[in-house]
C-alpha cells in the first residue's frame, strides 16, 4: 500500500509473503534493494510504523532533490511489487535508553523514528511523557500531523509542538514560527534537562540541536541522534561529534579596540559581559542571540558563539558576531 502524505513523501507498506509477523525495535531502519535499471542500489530508511502493529511494515520517504532511491520509490513502487529487504538494524531507540521522561526533536523526514516510538507508547497505553516537537517549512508539510494530533488527543503524556519556517498562504498559523532555537526549546519543554533526549534531521540541524542543550548545561550522554545519511550501527556512531566549549579554567584577553580599553576575563564569559565589565556598553536585547542587538565586528582573535538565528552566515564570514553568545579564545580584538 502506498499513503501519500505531503509533497514528494509518502509511505510505503509492505507485508511478508509468507504472512510472518516483523519484529524490530522502534526506531530501527530497513535497508532495501531496489532494482533501478542500471542495477541494484541499496537505501536504507528509518522504520515508521511500530513493531506494536507487527503484521505489516513501513517506511515514509521523502525525495530530496539530487535523490535516486527515493525518487524511484515514488514514481514507480506501486501495491504488488516485491522488493528485498535486509535488517532490522540499527541502536537509535528508547528500548536502549529507558527514561520517564522523553524529548524527541526532528525535522522534516527525522520524524519517522520518533512517530514509531511515539506509536508503540500509545499502542500500549502506557504511561508517557513525550515532549514531541518537529520543524517543517510550512504546516502542510509537517509529516504525520493528522496521526500526530489523534494521538496526542487520545493520551495525555505526549505533548506536539510544531515549528514552521513560514505559514501557508491563506491559511492561519497560530503555532511557533522560525527557526528552532534555544528560547522555543525552553517554552516547549521547561524540564529539557530531566530528559532523554533523540533527534534526528538534516545534519546542520542536529549540530544545532546539540549545541544549544550542550552550551545549556544538558547531560549530552542522554542525547542521541539519527543521521539522513548514515543511521547509526552502534552506540558510539549515535554519539553526537564532539562540541568545542570554552575552557572554565583559560584566561581571555579582549581589546575593546575603538575605546582603547584591554580587559582580563575567563574564557566563559560573554564579550558582552566582559564589555559591560570594563564600563563599556553595547546594546543588547534578548541576551540569548535571537534578536541580534548586540552585533558587533570582531577585527582579530577567534570567539565560540552559538546563537539562535539572530546573525547571518554572511555577517559571519565578514567578521561579525553577537556579543551575548560569544566567548573569547586567548586575545580577541572588538570595534567597540
């Protein structure tokens, strides 16, 4: 059977011939041969259904542009055709992780883990605590949505929240729009720290991801992410890369160059808080880098920001950053 969900992305069912229920755990991936006419060509993809409706499988894809596996899935896969399968695989899943509280965090196509998870808590009726949040362009390209919001009416420990880039034309909109950042995480989900934490999406939103909850003070051991590209075999490949932080014990020199004013902090504090130490003011909003009042040009040395958005990757790569988010390395020269 094939359901088509929202543009470019459907999901596909499929059963065994001979009738034998699938096990797997939720949140594990296929990996299918698909006979593309210059040969064979392996893909594997994120399981969506739950093994708790074991009589049948499925997988929701989505074609990016440049796909091959995808895009032929979509034109040419229709009910009746046979495909070969290899797995289950793969440790991206709650069973490996017991908590009392979950966070899962996708976008776009990322959801699939997280609606099988989700789906096996609510075939059991077992007490939940599911903070689910998942990003998308537009509403109606949030995978799932209608199956999303029966469950979420039907159990109350799994709690949706949606974050759109922009809403659709003529249609209102009343939840969070923009980018996913460290001021939606915090309204969304207050207890993130009490949480196990799964994401899975685009690799520059899973970097983000974990740099906000690593640069909040989260236990990065209970976070644990999919990629689109590589789902995880073990526990270390679903490790997320290694975050650089500022070093709590280094000494930082900032030269706040246009007042001719030298100043000593530790590499944990902000230019923002070293400035406003030294007398010197740069205005300042949110303080969290979402409103992007505090930008300032950085004329030499290196800094680690992480910001919410409020900076463009061009202002960066002039030499710009966001005072509030930013940390010194060693010396840092500011035109303040």
């Amino acid at each position: 059977m094939v359901i088509p969900e929202t543009p470019n992305t459907a999901t596909f069912c499929f059963r065994a011939p001979s009738g034998a229920w699938f096990d797997y755990a939720p949140g594990q991936f296929l990996t299918l041969e698909l006979p593309l006419p210059d040969g064979p060509l392996h893909r594997t993809y994120t399981i969506s259904s739950s093994p708790s409706r074991p009589v049948s499988i499925s997988i929701t894809i989505k074609a990016q542009p440049g796909s091959i596996g995808s895009r032929w899935m979509l034109d040419n896969l229709r009910p009746g055709m046979k495909l070969k399968a290899f797995g289950p695989a793969g440790v991206f899943s709650f069973q490996n992780h017991p908590s009392d509280k979950y966070l899962f965090i996708s976008a776009g196509s990322g959801v699939t883990p997280m609606m099988s998870m989700t789906t096996w808590f609510f075939d059991l009726g077992a007490a939940s605590d599911i903070v689910f949040i998942n990003c998308a362009r537009r509403p109606s390209e949030i995978i799932f949505r209608e199956r999303l919001d029966h469950m979420a009416s039907r159990v109350p420990g799994i709690k949706l929240k949606f974050v759109v880039e922009q809403p659709d034309e003529f249609k209102a909109w009343t939840g969070y729009e923009g980018m996913f950042n460290q001021l939606m995480l915090g309204l969304m989900a207050p207890d993130y720290l009490d949480r196990e934490v799964f994401c899975c999406g685009p690799e520059p939103f899973m970097r983000a991801v974990s740099e906000y909850l690593a640069n909040l003070g989260f236990d990065m051991d209970r976070y644990h992410q999919e990629s689109f590209q590589a789902p995880a075999m073990t526990e270390a490949e679903a490790r997320p890369p290694e975050i650089e932080m500022p070093d709590a014990g280094a000494v930082a020199r900032i030269r706040f160059s246009a007042s001719d004013v030298e100043i000593e902090c530790a590499e944990t504090d902000t230019v923002l808080a070293a400035a406003k130490a030294a007398g010197l003011n740069i205005p300042s909003g949110c303080t969290f880098g979402l409103c992007g009042t505090c930008k300032v040009k950085k004329q030499a040395g290196e800094v680690l920001m992480v910001h919410n958005g409020g900076i463009s990757e061009e202002d960066i790569e002039e030499g710009y950053i966001l005072a509030c988010c930013s940390n010194p390395v060693g010396t840092v020269e500011i035109d303040i």
